[in-house]
C-alpha cells in the first residue's frame, strides 16, 4: 500500500477551520485563543505555519486575520474545515499517488477500517472505470477518492449506492456551476460527455455486506490535453464547461458532504426517493439507447427505472431489465 501523506498538526487544523467557518469576515487573534484555549502567541505560530504551507492569510491591526485562500492540495489540512459530516471523511487517507483509491480503500475495509473513512490522491497511476477500463488520472488536476461504507443492506441491494453516489457527484457539479446530469448505470455528463463516472466493488455473503466501496473519478481542472486524444471527443472536465478552474479541495468536500445526506435519506426513506431524485437528473430516460449485455446489444427506449435501480428498456419485441450494462445514447 501507497503511504500515506504526514498527518498535519492539530491546532493548525483548528486554526484553519476556524479562519474558514469565518468566510470572507476577519476574526481576532483574542477571538481564536479564547475559542481555542490556545495563547495569542500559538495562535500567530500557527498562522506563520499555514501560510508557510501555502494559505493566504490576511492580517490587519484590530481586526485580526482573515483566510483569503488556500492552496490547490488535497490533504486533511484542506479538506477537514470544510466537511460537514457525522461519518464521511471524518477519518482521511490522503496520498500523493496510489495505483487506484478504490484498492487501498479495499485493502483498508478488509483490515477493520470503519463506515465512512475516505481515500483520497492526487493522482492515480491504475485508476479504472467499470469493467476495468483505465481512468485518465493527470496529478494535481482533478478529485479522485474512494468511500468506505458499512451499510444495512442485503447484498441484492447494494447497487443502489451507485445511484446514491451518482446523486451526490451530479449535485456537487451542479453546485459549481455545471448543467450535469446521470446517465445510467453510473456516468455522470455534461454538453454531452463524461465528466465524471463511479466505480463500486463490494465484499459480501450471500445474505451480508461485509464493505462497499464507492470510488469516484470527476473531471475538476482537467485540460484537453491532459486527456488520451482518443477521449477528447468524448470527455469534459468543470474546467472545460465553465471557462474557469474550480477549487478541488472544496470541490470533493462539497461531493463528500452531498453523499452522507443522500445516504442518510436512503437509509430513512429506502429506494423510493434515490429513484425519485435520479429520475429528475437522468440524461437516459425516454432516450433511444443501445445497451450492451453480456455480448449482446439490446435496443429500443429506455423507459424507467425498476424498484432496484435496473433499466428498463421498451425494445419491439417488449419491455426488457437490465441489471448491468454499458449504455450508448442514440442522437
């Protein structure tokens, strides 16, 4: 396995997510070290020790210090002020590169790690989709992570967590400005082209999860060259659809976040409302598809989604399921 990044000083965090919680208002030194039970020295220490790290940290007499920006990483020190979660990201794998972060977080769920620990790199060097085709994964340029979940759920239902994560990938491009939407089983487009897919693999008993797996690849500041040119046809990235980079710490915080409220809602409200909302993002539905299954294609109008996420497809000779497969959109 990867090692891991050093593990950054724990008031520093403090000091950062405080300055951050603030947004663009300054905070007083005495402020933070009264909430902190830190001396006013420390306090400067630390803020020394941050800006030294890259962040962008105004200071003014009376007033105090205001975080005016943050450098484009992806460790703990970035991403823990900005989660607001009970369990996703709350413990934080961060890695420089790996192979792919859905193996270290599989070799992580078998070794204990607990619901909702994360995996995230800057680059992947084996980074796949389904189906095990490879995942262009340019360092420093784009959110690749990987969830560890320990769900309540009978193995039958554990491809809904893909339309979960769909869900919660779609919602944070959308946040940042991309008209995103899914297509089925687990890309998510925008202007027509993929800008995001989701990969999950799980270990179980016939009647048992053991761990599922969520990974997710999304497309931030990826330019055109830094795709395989046979995919710049094909791909887009926030950077592409905008005309403007996006800040990726805050980016995969906001995919983070809008995954623990989707599977909180799964958890309460069962499949039902996952299938609701999905339907509102889909780019599939009523479309002309052809599906590739199992080494045939099956054409026709996808129709629906069933109560276990499976496409239903109206083809001439009658309505047919299916579980699994690679969608391709008729114009």
């Amino acid at each position: 396995m990867a090692v891991p990044e050093p593990a950054q000083n724990g008031s520093e965090e403090l000091v950062l997510a405080f300055l951050a919680e603030a947004g663009d208002e300054f905070v007083s030194g005495e402020a933070i070290s009264d909430k902190l039970g830190l001396t006013r020295a420390a306090v400067w220490k630390h803020v020394e020790a941050l800006r030294a790290a890259g962040y962008r940290i105004d200071a003014m007499p009376a007033r105090g210090y205001r975080l005016s920006g943050i450098p484009d990483r992806l460790t703990a020190l970035e991403l823990r002020p900005l989660l607001n979660t009970h369990d996703v990201g709350q413990t934080l794998h961060c890695f420089e590169e790996v192979g792919s972060t859905n193996d270290v977080a599989k070799e992580l769920a078998e070794e204990g790690a607990a619901h909702g620990e994360v995996v995230v790199a800057e680059a992947q060097s084996s980074g796949r989709g389904r189906r095990g085709r490879p995942w262009a994964s340019p360092p420093r340029r784009n959110v690749y992570l990987s969830v560890i979940l320990r769900p309540d759920l009978p193995p039958a239902r554990a491809p809904e967590l893909t339309l979960v994560a769909s869900l919660a990938v779609c919602d944070a491009l959308r946040h940042a400005g991309v008209d995103a939407g899914i297509k089925w089983p687990n890309d998510v487009l925008a202007s027509g082209k993929k800008i995001a897919g989701i990969l999950t693999e799980l270990s179980a008993e016939p009647d048992k999860v053991h761990w599922v797996v969520v990974g997710a690849g999304v497309n931030v500041n990826a330019r055109l060259e830094d795709f395989p040119e046979e995919l710049r046809g094909e791909a887009t990235s926030v950077l592409l659809e905008r005309g403007q980079p996006a800040p990726r710490a805050l980016f995969a915080a906001a995919c983070l976040t809008a995954l623990e409220a989707w599977l909180d809602r799964h958890a309460e409200e069962g499949f039902g409302a996952i299938r609701d909302a999905w339907r509102a993002r889909n780019v599939t539905l009523g479309r002309a598809v052809t599906v590739r299954v199992e080494g045939r294609d099956v054409q026709g109008v996808a129709e629906d989604l069933d109560e276990r996420g499976a496409l239903l497809v109206r083809t001439p000779t009658g309505l047919e399921r299916v579980d699994s497969g690679d969608v391709k959109l008729l114009r």
